[in-house]
C-alpha cells in the first residue's frame, strides 16, 4: 500500500528504512526520497514510525535487549559406540 502517493513511496520502503536504522519521520523521509507535497502522507508516516519504535522497544523488553552477535562454540563431538569383541558387550570407545 502506498504512504505517499505524490512521491510513490509504500509502506514496504518505509519499513525498510526502519530496518536500515531510521528512527524519526524526518529521516524515513529523507531515506525514501520525500519531497513536499500534499501532505497527506506525514499523519501515516509519523504513526508508522511510532509503531515500528513501540514494538521494537516492547522486543528489547521481552528479550533484555539487542544482544550482540557472538560466534558459537562448537560442541565436542559424543563418543561412539564400538562392539567390544573380547567382552561380547559394547563398550564407549573414541574414534582415531
């Protein structure tokens, strides 16, 4: 759906700027290209704007915050289970 139709700009745009880091309506506009209009899009862009940051913040919430990345550890491999012939029995032993 279009936000700005004077500038042919749709919600998908808006909502990308928002994932590339814009936080203001004044920054999503410069991002995406607006250039003065009718005006009708600012109500829309602004309330867009307000819910992407509500629900990012109610993320962080939940989850204690952006985390940053961090590699991780490998898990050392299980020993394998190798028939044990002199006992008939199996016996864990680690692979060479």
């Amino acid at each position: 759906m279009y936000v700005c139709i004077c500038n042919v700009v749709t919600e998908d745009d808006v909502h990308g700027c928002l994932a590339d880091g814009c936080t203001t309506a004044k920054e999503v506009k410069a991002a995406c290209g607006f250039k003065p209009g009718c005006g009708m899009c600012t109500k829309r862009l602004h309330s867009m704007v307000s819910e992407y940051r509500t629900a990012t913040e109610l993320a962080d919430a939940l989850t204690g915050g952006p985390l940053p990345l961090a590699a991780v550890p490998e898990t050392p491999a299980a020993p394998q289970i190798v028939p044990d012939a002199t006992e008939g029995g199996t016996a864990p032993q680690t692979a060479a």
